[in-house]
C-alpha cells in the first residue's frame, strides 16, 4: 500500500504510525468510493422512469442504510480514538530526557534556518529576547560562560541516528513551518513563542527542509535546508570542527 500511495522515504521511528493511519484512511475512503459508486449505480437502474411511473409516496422502510452510517461512523471513531489520538498524545504528552537526545533550537525567518547547539559542555548559554539583532538571532549573552561554546549554523542540521532528536522551534520574523517529511514532522515557527518537537531519525542520510508556510516572495527558497542523520562517531567529529560562537546569518 506504501507503494500504491507512493508515500515518501521514511526515516523516523514514528513515522511509520503516521503512515499506517494515512493507510487505514485510505483504506476506508476506497470502501467508501466503492461503496457510493454501487449505490449510484443501483438507484440509476432501480429508480428507472420506465420502472417507476408514479412516484412512491411511502419510499423506503429498510433500515439497511441506518446500519451501514452507524458502521461507517465506528469506524471513523476507531481511527481517531484508538489510532489517531494515541499517536498524537505521544508526540506532545512529554519529551525523552534530554541527556540522552540531540538537542537543538531552530530559529526561522525569511528565508532560511537557523539552527543552534549547546557545545562540548551540552548547555545552552543564556538567552534574551533583548539581545536579539540581525546578527544575533538567538538573542545570546555572549557573557555567559555556558554560551561561548554555542554553535551556530545555517540552512544545515547534523543529527545522530537512532538518538531522539529535540529540537525547539521559533521564529525571528513571520510565521513559517518546520517540516521534515522523511522524519514525518511538521511544526509551525511563530515568533515570540518556542515550541518542542521531538522524533527519533533510523536511517542515515540528509533530508530536506521544507516550511510549510507561505511566508513571503522566497518561501521556496526555504527548501535549501537539510537535515543530516549521522552516526555518533560521524556527528562528534563534525561537531568538533565547527567554530563556536559564529553566528551564521545569510542577511
Ligand atoms: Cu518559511
């Protein structure tokens, strides 16, 4: 069925839950086509001018149709209920411990991805929305000792496989979309607020960016970001080569 959809490449632990409920809805949509389409065929045939000259006041006594609506509406409920609820309550109901994750802001504006790592010492240094300029986009104090190992990188992701990512997403200007479709993710960026996203990359390789908001005459230029999954081993030694501090933007 993945094939039939033709669904895109998938490389997060959960993703395969999102494509089993798009699956299931297709499932029910095809029952629900042929279903229809039966239906119309047989009243065209059934309801005949030359079959029925005059009208039937009466018109149907079976409750034939009441069971099939019922069924239809379980159904539907069982997706959302039993499939479509719990999906989503583990994506928001709480985030894996973060000394066991790779953890990353990502600040978005026109157009491109900001992206922001802890350092060696795995701490953020402190943030103030006071210091935010066009050059210091996370609003850094650069007078914090746990800031000046921060890394700062543009448009370019590095995530380790197998290792949840967590990844707090913003947004310097207007409101854009962080989404990842082989992670199976998609997260708005609205300034003034930082929100958290949390998924588990199985399958090395680099991923496109998209935002999935139109957000101004460049909005398809925000496709130039990718995520890169690596091993361990890979990310460290990509990690160690990046200067601290620099702050990365394309302004
Ligand atoms: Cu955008």
């Amino acid at each position: 069925m993945e094939k039939l959809l033709g669904l895109p490449v998938l490389a997060s632990e959960h993703g395969k839950s999102v494509d089993n409920l798009i699956i299931y809805v297709h499932w029910l949509m095809i029952v629900l086509f042929v279903g229809w389409l039966a239906y119309f065929a047989y009243a065209l045939f059934r309801f005949h001018r030359s079959r029925n000259p005059k009208a039937d006041y009466v018109g149907v006594k079976s409750h034939a149709s009441t069971y099939i609506e019922g069924a239809v509406a379980i159904v539907e409920g069982v997706l959302l209920i039993g499939v479509a609820v719990p999906l989503w309550a583990k994506s928001v109901g709480g985030l894996p411990p973060e000394n066991q994750s790779t953890v990353i802001q990502v600040v978005a504006q026109q157009f491109n991805w900001n992206v922001r790592y802890p350092g060696k010492d795995g701490k953020f240094g402190r943030q103030d929305m006071r210091l935010v300029n066009s050059t210091n986009i996370f609003g850094v104090d650069y007078t914090d000792p746990s800031a000046k190992d921060d890394i700062q990188r543009n448009n370019e992701i590095h995530v380790v496989v197998n290792k949840p990512v967590i990844a707090y997403i913003s947004s310097k200007d207007v409101i854009h979309s962080f989404k990842i479709i082989a992670m199976r993710v998609t997260q708005d960026a609205i300034p003034g607020m930082r929100v958290p996203i949390w998924f588990t990359p199985t399958q090395v390789g680099t991923y496109q960016i998209n935002c999935a908001q139109l957000c101004g005459n460049s909005h398809a230029a925000m496709t130039g970001g990718s995520m890169v999954v690596e091993t361990q081993a890979d990310f460290d030694k990509w990690l160690a080569a990046q200067t601290p501090g620099a702050a990365t933007s394309l302004e």
